[in-house]
C-alpha cells in the first residue's frame, strides 16, 4: 500500500474487513510506511550517483523556492515550516559560464513569466506535487527523507517501473536478500 501511495485512512479502509473485527492501527500503518519509507531512502542514498550534476550544455535547469509546512491556525500568510531556498547561491553562476535568468514574482502583470519568456512552471509543478504528497501523508519524518522518496518515485514514473517491484528490489538490496 506505501508503493501505491494510500493514505493512513486509506489502508483502514483497505485492510478492515467485515468477517474479523481486527483493524490495522494507525500506530502499525505508520510503522509499516517508516519501514518501506527508511528501506527506499537507504537504498536510494547507496546508489545515488556520486559526481552527477545537473543539466549540462545547452540544458535549462529551473531552480526556484519553494516553503513547506501549515498556515498557523489556517489563517494568515505565515507559514511555519521549511523553505528550500537558494536565491542568493544563484547570483554566482554567470562568473561560471551559466546564463542566469529570473522570474520576478512580484511584478504585478505577470508574476510566473519574464519578459524574456524565463518561467518556472516545471519547477513550480514538482513543488506542488510534493506538497501535495507532503500535507496527504501528515509530515511526521525528516523533511529530507520526503523528497528522497518523491524523487524515488518519479524516477520510477519516468522510467515506467512497477512501484511495488521497485519497492522489492530496494528491500532485497537493503535486507541481503537473494
């Protein structure tokens, strides 16, 4: 159920069953997707590329900021949480060859596109989907351990793998199991 991506109250649903009384506890369901959660993680960080970079010649490479976390009493613009923000680090790049462009998200008339055409509508996407996958799961981990996983599961999109036997594969990797 954690490579299917279900919710806590979906895996209730999934496992209750009328002939027997027993139901999964939220307690075992949080253990179950910790453990399948830790076992990606462990695998994903073994076998990450150690001098990848990313992009390369003639690549665009979107980088924007983005804040994870809840609006205090779900009022208000304050958000308490983590920001992953990088703006001043970029300022830098053009000193290496890279051509820097911006997008001002303040500028009244059009706050997603320059008028160069520069966007960070990709960007944007993957941040949203994992805020999505963020808020529907309840954030009890290290932030970190979310985008590993997230990342994990869209290289598998990508690459048109089962979930399930990815999950496996990682499983065996981690446990020596033949």
């Amino acid at each position: 159920m954690f490579s299917q991506k279900y919710s806590y109250h979906q895996v209730k649903l999934e496992t209750a069953r009328e002939d027997i009384e027993t139901v999964l506890s939220t307690r075992t369901i949080t253990d179950w997707f910790s453990y399948c959660r830790e076992t990606v993680i462990i695998y994903e960080l073994e076998h990450q590329e150690v001098n990848s970079k990313i992009g390369g010649p003639g690549k665009i490479v979107q980088l924007d900021e983005s804040k994870f976390g809840k609006r205090k009493y779900n009022k208000g613009r304050h958000i308490e949480g983590h920001r992953v923000h990088l703006m001043r680090a970029y300022d830098c790049l053009p000193q290496y060859g890279y051509i820097h462009k911006k997008v001002n998200h303040s500028d009244p008339i059009n706050k997603f596109v320059a008028p160069d055409e520069t966007h960070t509508q990709k960007i944007e996407s993957h941040w949203r989907n994992l805020k999505v996958m963020f808020s529907r799961d309840g954030y009890k981990a290290n932030f970190t351990d979310w985008i590993i996983e997230y990342s994990w599961r869209r290289k598998i999109k990508i690459t048109q793998k089962d979930v399930f036997e990815e999950l496996i594969k990682a499983i065996q990797y981690v446990y020596k199991i033949d």
